[in-house]
C-alpha cells in the first residue's frame, strides 16, 4: 500500500466501527481520494475485497476490523499493515465466544501490535476514556495520541449535550485549535466516534475548521443505524435495529430520551421496542434486568420487549425499577409488535426499535414506515 503512497488507517472495537469508518471516511474523502470498507464487510473475505478497490490515485484506505477471536486482527493487519491504528472501545459484544472483556482486549489491541514505530510513522489513536483501550498504550511501539473527554486527550470534546432534536453538539479541541461541532448523527455514543474520527484526521494533516464542518455535514452511510424517520401522521421511527449490545442500548435509550422530551411535553409517549442483546453470556440476565430499568429512569413512556426469555427479563427490569404495569408490554414476536403500536401508535410519538442483529427487528421499523404493509422476509 505504502508503496501506492497510500496510507492505511484501520480500526476496531467492540460498537461503533461502521459508524466511525463512516465518518473517518467522509472527513479524509474532503481532503484527498480515500477508499472505505462498505458497510461492516470487516472480515478476512470483505478487508481484501475493499483494499483491492484502492487505486494509484488513492491517499487513504479506511479499512474497518472485527474480531470474534484472539488471532483475528493480527490475521488482518497481516493482510494490509496499517500506519494509523484506532481502537474505539471494549465492550461486550461477542463476549460469550471470547470469555470476558480483558480476552476482547487483547483481541483488540492486535491492532496495535501490528503498528510501525514511532520512527517510521506508526500512529496508534487510543480511545482516554477506556481503561482497557488506554491500557493498549504499552503494547505499541507506534506514538500514542488519545482521544475522549478526559483532559490528557490530545482530540477532546468539550460542553458536550444533545439538542432538542437528539443531536450531539460540542467544541472540539485538537492541538492545533477548537471549533464547533453539531452531528446530524442522533445520539451522544457518536461524540465518542466524532472525536475518534476528528483524531484521525488531524493526525493526516486537516485542519480542526475543515474537520469540524466536515463531522457536522458527515451522514449515515450504512442503514438502520439510529436512522430516523418522520412519518406523514408526525409519529418518528428511530431504526437502531442493526444490532444492539449494553453500551449501545444505553446510548439509544438516552437518546430517545432526549429526542421525545419535547414530544413528550405536548403529550406525546416515547416508546423503545427493544429485543435480546445476544452472547452476553451468564450477565445476560442481569444486562438485559438493567436496560429495563434504565427506560424507567429515562421517564420512557412505553416498553414493548419483544420475543422470549430475555425480552421476559427487559419487562423484569422494568417492573423492578418502577413497579411498571401497563407501561411496559411483552409480545411474543415482530408481527405482535407491529399490531400493537399500529393501533396504539398518536401523532408526535417517537419510536425507538432496537435489539440485536440476529431479532430481526429492523421488519418492525420498516413495517411501521410503510403503514399498509405486513411485517416481510425483506
Ligand atoms: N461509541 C459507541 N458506543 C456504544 N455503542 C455505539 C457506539 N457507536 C455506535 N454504537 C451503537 O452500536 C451499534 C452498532 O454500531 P456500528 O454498526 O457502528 O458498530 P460495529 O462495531 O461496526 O458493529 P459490527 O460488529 O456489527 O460491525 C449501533 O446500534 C450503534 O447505535
Ligand atoms: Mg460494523
């Protein structure tokens, strides 16, 4: 690649990779011709196809890496050696196939192991925030920077809050000067991704006003990632059922909150239709428990937990933090949970469909946009 004069940037981490390669790829294609993985083809059979597609004229090649085990990503990066190294966060996805999060971490930070020396370029872009991503810092021989809100990060958010619309707005710092910055991305989980990207971009020489204007004009590439649609009769549909884990359940939960506020002062109800979060493993029971618990924090009008065992323990939760009755509801499956909003469902509500990828609850988002349809194989 180098040899092209093409720089590669790879990144990882347990939520939030297609959403920040998004952005990383919008705010470098402003700046010189950059090629990106499309969607989350992030495997040893999608990096190859991608990196394939750069050309001489190529400046930067994004390339997005997953792991479901140790080895994965020092298996990748042995196919296309990356300068630049960014790891986002360790979460829990996956869990149950690696065994706990210090496993995920080292899966992870193969990324930077894999990175060239500070002396021939190597750049490891560290998420300040997370202990276990931080901690990654004396596994590289790459210069570190870091990125966060905690005060020692190089690339730094500051005044962080959503707007009334649900977006995250902030003055971002970089070593070379501050500029403001409002996402037409909905949730505050993408501050994190927006100074991840924001780190990138500084480090391949832009500077903070053109990264700035570029994050707040940067769009979603890939579908039903908090993709937000407002129908006819004034009900939105917030489509975040690509996939779910904890942090990311919270995040969605917070910004459907934040979203429905105004709605909700007119009268209007926030609801979260939320499925399983699968391969937590034995904290299964006790995520899923908090999740519910946290819609009644946020003041959620309405809980549809849709499907079996977990969705039965999202319900639990709820009914454990605020003896919820009828605010929350269990329904057996996506067709179930259709009817029921469709005949509940005023001008004004705001809809929150989320779970993971393997519920398929993207049907009910899509079905509820388009208002004559049944739930579909589509
Ligand atoms: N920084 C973040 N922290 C927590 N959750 C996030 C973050 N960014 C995005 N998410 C949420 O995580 C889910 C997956 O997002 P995204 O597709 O960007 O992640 P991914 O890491 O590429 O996932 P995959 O492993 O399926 O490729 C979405 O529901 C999104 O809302
Ligand atoms: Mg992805």
């Amino acid at each position: 690649m180098e040899r092209l004069g093409t720089d590669v940037v790879a990144l990882t981490g347990s939520a939030g990779k297609t959403s920040t390669k998004d952005l990383i790829a919008q705010v470098l294609d402003r700046h010189a011709p950059t090629v990106w993985t499309p969607g989350s083809l992030n495997n040893e059979i999608g990096l190859p196809l991608t990196a394939l597609r750069a050309s001489a004229e190529t400046r930067h090649l994004v390339l997005e890496m997953g792991a479901r085990g140790i080895g994965h990503i020092r298996y990748l990066t042995g196919l296309t050696p990356p300068r630049i190294g960014l790891v986002l966060n360790v979460g829990t996805a996956h869990i149950g196939e690696f065994g706990g999060r210090e496993q995920i971490a080292v899966a992870k930070g193969e990324l930077v192991e894999a990175l060239p020396s500070a002396e021939e370029g190597g750049i490891a872009v560290l998420n300040a925030d997370d202990p276990l991503v931080r901690a990654m810092a004396d596994r590289t021989k790459a210069r570190v920077t870091l990125f966060g809100e905690a005060d020692e990060a190089a690339v730094r958010a500051e005044n962080v809050h959503l707007t009334e619309t649900g977006r995250p707005s902030f003055r971002l710092h970089t070593p070379t000067g501050c500029s403001d910055v409002t996402l037409r991305l909905y949730g505050e989980h993408h501050v994190s991704n927006a100074l991840a990207a924001a780190a990138v971009a500084h480090e391949l020489g832009m500077p903070v006003e053109e990264i700035a204007t570029a994050l707040s004009e940067a769009g979603t590439l890939s579908r039903w990632r908090m993709e937000v649609t407002e129908r006819p009769d004034g009900v939105t549909i917030v489509n975040d059922a690509y996939n779910a884990n904890p942090e990311s359940m919270r995040a969605a939960l917070r910004a459907l909150a934040a979203m429905g506020r105004a709605a909700q002062a007119r009268g209007a109800r926030t609801w979260a239709v939320l499925g399983k979060m699968a391969e937590l493993g034995d904290a299964s029971l006790v995520e899923h428990d908090a999740v519910g618990r946290l819609a009644v924090r946020l003041n959620v009008s309405k809980l549809v937990a849709v499907g079996d065992r977990e969705a039965s323990w999202l319900q639990l939760g709820a009914y454990n933090e605020g003896s919820w009755g009828e605010e929350s509801v269990h329904v057996s499956d996506a067709q179930a949970a259709v009817d029921l909003l469709r005949s509940e469902l005023r001008p004004g509500d705001v809809v929150l469909v989320k779970a993971s990828r393997s519920v398929g609850l993207e049907q009910v988002a899509l079905a509820l946009l388009d208002t004559e349809g049944e739930v579909t194989g589509r």
